[in-house]
C-alpha cells in the first residue's frame, strides 16, 4: 500500500507594504513647501497650504522646525484684510541663517562665496590662476580659496557647491574635460575639497549651476521651463524643464557652445568646425571688428561695440552680424527643445535693452511660431552671482532632499 505525499500548506499572501513610509513622506512634503517657496515666496502659511494643497496644521509641522533651524524665517506681518483678524507674517529663506560654501572654478581662476539659504552671498575670495600652473597648483589655489573664504565667514558650512565652466561627471564629482583649462581635465575636485575642507562638496557645470540660480533667486522664479545661457569666452545653457534641471547622462549635457552651425565654418578648439561658440563668442566678436578696421579691436567688449555701432557703420554692421549668430543659436535650442524663454549672462547682459531687443527679434524671426508664444530674450547678470547661487543650491538640494 502506498504512501501519500502530505501537501504543502497554503501560501500565505505577502502582506502589503505601504507605498510611502512616513519619513519618506515627511521628506516629499517638505521638498514640496520649500519649492513652493522659492517659486512663489515669501508667503504666509495659509497661502502656502492652499498652493501645495495641504492643511495649515501640516504647514505648520513642517515649517516649525526649519524655523529653529535657521533655514526659514518670519517676515514683518502682513496688513490685515477687511475682516480684520491676526495679521499673517510671511515665511522666506533666512538672509543670516543655514550658511553654504558656493565655488565657481573657470579657466582663469576660482571664486568661492558663502550663500544663505536666502540667497546673500558673503565672504567672497578671488584668485587666479598662473598661465604655468600645473594640476597641483590649481588645486592649492582652489582648496586656500575656500579656507579663507571659511575663516572669513566664520560659521559652518552644510556643504559646499562647486560649479566648473567644463564638462563634468556629477555623479563621481570630476572634471571630464575644460577646453579652455586643460590642466583641469581628469581633477575629482568634489572630493579633493571636501578632504581639505572636512565639508561635503557637491559638483556640477557652471551653466546648470547658473540655471539653478535663476530658478532660485532671478528671471526664471516662477518658469516651469526656460534656458539660461551664457556668451563670453564659450558658449553654455542650462535648462530648466517643468520646474527641474535637466544634466543629461551623468551631467553631460549643455554643450550648447560645441552644435555645429556652419559646417564650413572655423575650426573650434574641440577639433571640429562651425561650433556656435566660434560665431558667437567673445574671440568671435574680437575677430569681426578686427576685420572692419574698429578702434582697439583686440579689446572690444559687447557693451563698447553697441556704444560705437550708434555712431560708426561698421560697428553698426558687426554688431547686426554678431547679433545675428547669437540669435541663431537661440532659435535652433527653441526649436529643438520649445522652450520659450531664455535668458542671457555674461557679455550680453551688460550689452542693455537695444541689444536684448535685437536678439530677441532675430531669434523669433528664425524659429517658428509656438504654440507656447513667442520666443523671450531676458538679461541675466554679467557677474556670477547667479552661478554662486546656483552652486549654493547644489547642496540645498542634496542636504533637504529638494529635486530642483
């Protein structure tokens, strides 16, 4: 007589997990009011609650603590409505409070900063860099830069945001390659500072750094999409798309300066031709008013041709040529990517309003209509403020858990 095999007992089904632990939560809601914050701020907490859509009783739990932390702070009351009651006392980052390193590495030299959470920027140090100097010298000057900068402030830091005008690997905090500092190339700065200085370093590229100050603090507070350029001595953007910065993979994106644009063009320093940075930038702009025989050529800022251009035709012809090719730029990146402002650093922003109106007309003029209207042209800042800021937001967003 055979034996029966005794059956499995029935498999109990797995018990559900919930989707969001309450710390998680508690970190997403957070990130929601601070970005509501800086999108929309100062504002009170019953506005605060109706645009994130929360009740005033989380608000509170929420922002309570950031208060006692110096991150947040309250501003003078509000007037009282026509019904009187309570005057509502808006809530802002603190202009004292939650201090951050914010450095910005580019060919000629570093600059380091302290940045509230507020957005003031304190303590700057400057120093350049030698035309002989090698990996190791750039890294003394970058790593002092920032201990004075430490010592002059006089607070701790909750990290330290680097901005390098180069390509570069955010996610293992190195310089891939800066065409215009070579020495530079292969330097895993982030860590390099954050062992002199004992602080956590955070990296990325100096036009994304620059986006995320205008988000924060400039033209683009509010925008949920728009592009920050910057024309000098290369070319660069940073794109902001529905509220978030977009890096590419492993922060290779925005080598705006390097898309072809005239095949036939000059040769680059990349090796290849017609790079919209050779058209457009500040070499490229020297190069034309060499060309037409203009007074003091090698040296002739933006914001000198369009004072001499009101009064002599051949600056007046290099500037519409030169404005042209910075338009041409523009329109491709409104084409390709539909955003519909963009704003303009650097040498354009100290060129004025006539230079900015000119650009603008020339780019609508080349792209085609948008659903989403017209192509805006704004003027950033020519200093670096904006990407000071931006760096500073690097570690905001790491240490509060922020996607900005």
């Amino acid at each position: 007589m055979g034996t029966s095999t005794p059956s499995a007992p029935p498999r109990r089904p797995p018990r559900a997990s919930a989707m969001v632990s309450a710390s998680l939560a508690g970190e997403l809601n957070r990130a929601r009011v601070l970005k509501t914050l800086y999108a929309n701020g100062p504002l009170p907490r019953p506005e605060l609650a109706r645009l994130t859509g929360s009740t005033r009783a989380t608000i509170g739990q929420i922002v309570t603590p950031l208060l006692d932390d110096g991150l947040l702070e309250e501003l003078e009351p509000l007037a009282s409505g026509v019904q009187g009651g309570k005057p509502a006392r808006p809530l802002w980052f603190s202009d004292n409070g939650w201090p951050v390193g914010a450095m910005l590495v580019l060919p000629q030299g570093v600059k380091t900063a302290v940045v509230t959470a507020g957005g003031r920027v304190t303590a700057v140090t400057s120093s350049s860099f030698p035309a002989d100097v090698d990996a190791d010298g750039v890294t003394r000057r970058i790593t002092t830069a920032m201990r004075r900068t430490m010592a002059r402030a006089g607070v701790a830091l909750h990290g330290i945001g680097i901005a390098v005008g180069g390509m570069v690997d955010t996610e293992a905090g190195v310089v891939v390659r800066a065409g215009l500092a070579p020495v530079l190339d292969g330097l895993p700065l982030a860590q390099v500072v954050q062992a002199d200085t004992g602080v956590p370093a955070h990296l990325d590229q100096d036009t994304r750094a620059q986006a995320l100050g205008d988000l924060l603090f400039g033209a683009g507070r509010g925008e949920s999409s728009f592009a920050s350029v910057y024309v000098g001595a290369g070319i660069g953007a940073g794109f902001i798309f529905d509220g978030a910065l977009h890096r590419g993979a492993r922060g290779a994106g925005g080598e705006v300066g390097h898309a072809v644009v005239d095949r036939d063009g000059p040769v680059c320093r990349c090796g290849r031709r017609g790079c919209w940075e050779m058209l457009a930038n500040r070499h490229a702009l020297h190069a034309a008013a060499a060309a037409a025989g203009l007074p003091g050529a090698a040296t002739l800022d933006l914001a000198g041709l369009v004072a001499l251009a009101s009064r002599d035709a051949a600056a007046g012809r290099v500037l519409a040529g030169y404005t042209e090719d910075v338009a041409l730029g523009i329109a491709n990146l409104q084409q390709v990517l539909g955003v519909g402002l963009f704003i303009l650093h650097g040498d354009p922003a100290g060129a004025g309003e006539p230079f900015r109106a000119a650009v603008e007309v020339a780019a609508r003029e080349r792209a085609f209509a948008h659903p989403g209207g017209p192509t805006r042209v704004v003027l950033g800042t020519a200093d670096d403020v904006a990407t000071l800021r931006g760096a500073a937001a690097l570690v905001l967003s790491k240490a509060l858990h922020v996607a900005f």
